[in-house]
C-alpha cells in the first residue's frame, strides 16, 4: 500500500495537468493543489516503508507504527474514493481505492491482532 501510494503521488507530481480530467475535478475543491496532494502522498508512503523498515528490524515487533501507519491510510484512500465518486464519473477507479481502503482497515486489524496476541496477551 505504501508502494501505490508513493506512485500516486508522483503521478500527480509530473508535469500534465491531472486535475483537468473530468475524472479529478473534484479534487479541485478538496486538495489545496495537485502539487500539494502529490508531495503528502509521496512523503507518507516514503514515512510508511520507513516505518515498516523499523518494524522488521526490531526484534520486538512494532505494532503501533502499522496500525497507525494503516490509519492514515485508509483516511487517505477513502479521501480518494470520495473525490473519485463525488465526480460522478464512474472508471475502474471504483474497482480500486475502496478496496485499498478495507485493505487498510484489514492491516490494522491484523496489527491489532498481533499487538495483543492470538490468545489476548500481549507479546
């Protein structure tokens, strides 16, 4: 998820105008510039493989930085889909970032899962 978020971002970091697609419109209204939601996308995807990168080196895992990390996630794939939707343009779209967006909510659930145990312990 990281991954697609980071390439979000630098798609709409390249020089054509995104947001002139009947598609983006929306957009326009929720997101101060096309520049602005592409750095935040490409900052928070770039903070999320860090933040995994610290999870795998930790001998005691780190579940708090990927339920966090989903968190944040699934705000902004949701904040993606609602701009899409609010376009009224229907495109493979739908077909995606809803689905990024239970994704995360599933990534948190298995980080919450492995912060307190299979058992209701905490490791």
């Amino acid at each position: 998820m990281a991954g697609h978020m980071m390439m979000f971002g630098g798609v709409l970091l390249y020089p054509t105008e995104t947001f002139n697609q009947p598609s983006f419109w929306a957009f326009r209204d929720l997101v101060p510039s096309e520049n602005f939601l592409g750095w935040l996308m490409l900052l928070i995807g770039c903070l999320r493989i860090i933040g995994l990168v610290i999870n795998g080196a930790r001998k005691n895992v780190t579940p708090q930085i990927r339920q966090f990390s989903a968190g944040i996630g699934c705000v902004i794939w949701t904040g993606i889909s609602y701009g899409f939707a609010s376009s009224d343009v229907v495109s493979t779209w739908l077909a995606i970032y809803p689905l990024f967006a239970v994704g995360e909510l599933v990534n948190i659930h298995r980080a919450a899962r492995d912060q307190g145990g299979r058992d209701g312990t905490t490791r």
